[in-house]
C-alpha cells in the first residue's frame, strides 16, 4: 500500500458516500489493508478527511487559475464564460476531486462546517478576482448599468445555481435546460449591445 493509494480511495470513497456513509473500514478494504493500517499516516477518519479537503481545494485552485489564465484567455469573453461553466460541471460529474469538493462545500460534515466554509471561501474569493479582473478588462462589453463586481456577482450566483442542480438531479435533460435558459437570461442582460 501507498500513500497515494490510500488517499485515492478515501478522495473516491468520500466523493461517493460523503463523510458520514463512509468507514475506514470501506477505505481500507478498498486499497486491500487493514483498517490499523490507515493510523500509520492520519490519527482519525476526521484528520483523512480534512487531508483530503484541502489536497481536493488545491486541485480546484489550479483547475480555475489555470482555466481561466491559459489559453482559454484569447477566447472572446461569451465563449469563455459559457466553456467554464461547461467543463466546471462537466468536471463534477466525471472527476471524483470536483464532485467531492463541491459536495463537501455544500454539505459539510457538522463537526467540520467552520474549517470546510471557511476554507470554501478561498476558492470562491480567488475565481471572484479572476472574474472582476476578466470583467473589467472587457468593461466595454458590458452593458453600462452593471459594473464588473456586479457582473460577477451574477455569475457566481448562475454557477452556484447549476451545481445545486447538480448535486440533486446530476447530469439530466432537467440541467441542460436550466444551463441553457439561465446562461440566454445571463448573457443577454450584461451584454452591452443593444438589440433593436
């Protein structure tokens, strides 16, 4: 057994069961130790856990800043917004990193809520910036009645919307549809070019 193995199978075994529907027992099992075992590397289920957490914000982190300062960059500002929120979810449903974060983000375990929403917010707070600086830098494509920070605002709040449905109803047609509908509201109402 690895150091790596067992943080594999806790990352999938929390992603899929949650904090509470999962054992040490169930991780162990899976990397084919004994539960004694996992003591070696983390004191208590809790302290895997919070590992885990924070090995997860990090990939997240990077996920995002690299999202939004490679490439992806020279795309004109619509498609680079739209392409986010695709692959964002996307990411959710394929990844079990994505999927655990968010779902440990929106449902902490009660004794963990303080460090997990407090630590939450630093990936909140660093595609906040991203956005306000991606906003400002294409003011001239806004709509001139909202200013970047409330452009981002609006964004943030599309995203957080479409990952609730995704936590309740996955990948569906039912999700598709909200994408698409709330990104034409989204779009069109902080576009600045008028339609006639």
């Amino acid at each position: 057994m690895t150091f790596n193995q067992l943080k594999e199978a806790a990352l999938r075994q929390f992603a899929l069961n949650g904090y509470e529907g999962t054992s040490l027992s169930s991780i162990a099992s899976e990397v084919g130790i004994k539960k004694q075992s996992i003591y070696t590397y983390f004191k208590s289920k809790e302290e895997l856990f919070v590992h885990s957490f924070n090995d997860s914000l990090s990939c997240e982190l990077y996920f995002i800043e690299h999202f939004f300062q490679g490439t992806n960059r020279t795309l004109p500002i619509e498609n680079l917004l739209y392409k986010f929120l695709i692959e964002y979810l996307d990411r959710y449903d394929r990844n079990f990193n994505t999927s655990f974060f968010i779902r440990t983000s929106y449902y902490p375990p009660q004794q963990l809520r303080e460090l997990i929403v407090r630590d939450s917010y630093q990936l909140t707070t660093n595609l906040e910036c991203l956005l306000e600086t991606l906003f400002k830098e294409k003011e001239h494509l806004l709509n001139c009645q909202f200013s970047a920070d409330t452009a981002t605002a609006a964004y943030l709040t599309v995203l957080d919307g479409l990952f609730v449905e995704m936590l309740y109803g996955g990948r569906s047609e039912r999700l598709d549809k909200r994408i698409s509908s709330t990104w034409n509201v989204f779009w069109q109402g902080i576009n600045g070019s008028k339609r006639a």
